[in-house]
C-alpha cells in the first residue's frame, strides 16, 4: 500500500463581527448549571471560510445550537426537548454581492424558516436584561 503525503494548509484569516442582540436565561440544567444561559447575535462576516462561523463561535465557547460538529450535545437536547427546536440555528437572512456582470450591489432577503421563528417565540418569556 503506497503512502502519500499530506502537506498542512497554513490557516488563513478569517474575521467575523458580532452583535448581542438578545439574551435568555432557562430554568432548566444543561448538566453542569441548575439553569442555561443562551443569545441570539447578529453575525456579519468578513471573510468566507469553511465552518467560520461555527469554529469562530466555538472558540469562544458560545457554540451554535443544534450544530452536531461544533456544537454542545447537552444544550442540543436541551432545546429538543424543552423548545422542540430540531435544527441548526443558524440562518442567513441577508447577503448582498456584486452582480458578476454589472457590478451593480445584489442584496437579498428573506424570512427565518417556521422552527427557528417558533423557537425564538417560545424564548421570549425567559428573556433577560442585556446588561446582565
């Protein structure tokens, strides 16, 4: 069987911004809490890696909901089983690009899909302070 070398890709910049827009506190135990403690952000990125949100979230341990691969498995099941939220939530609501041919700016919109509207409804009642 023939070996073959695999070189490393040197890592390239990825930047993201961020807004809180929101945050939430759950009387439920993520297992390690007696209550969990989540936001929904606002992201704008800069760049466009593979996973860059997911892995620039993770890093700074505020993993996505519902992403299997950077995620975490207790706040998974936590909104599965208190919220129904089956889905990543994470959603692109917005973009806007140069046309390839005019260069006029394109920007497109559209709405959250059902669960994820759904989910951040059933948050609204354990709404905190952004302060805090």
């Amino acid at each position: 069987m023939a070996e073959e070398k695999v070189e490393k890709k040197a890592a390239k910049e990825a930047l993201t911004h961020f807004q809180r827009l929101a945050t939430y506190e759950l009387p439920y135990s993520d297992g390690r809490f007696d209550s969990s403690r989540y936001s929904v952000i606002k992201l704008r990125p800069k760049t466009g890696r593979k996973h860059q949100i997911r892995r620039h979230l993770k890093h700074i341990s505020h993993p996505i909901i519902g992403d299997v691969k950077y995620g975490k498995g207790e706040h998974n099941r936590l909104f599965k089983d208190h919220l129904s939220s089956h889905r990543l939530l994470l959603a692109a609501t917005k973009i806007s690009f140069p046309h390839p041919v005019t260069d006029k700016v394109l920007s497109l919109e559209c709405p959250l899909e059902g669960n994820f509207q759904d989910t951040l409804l059933a948050l609204k009642e354990f709404e905190t302070n952004l302060e805090n």
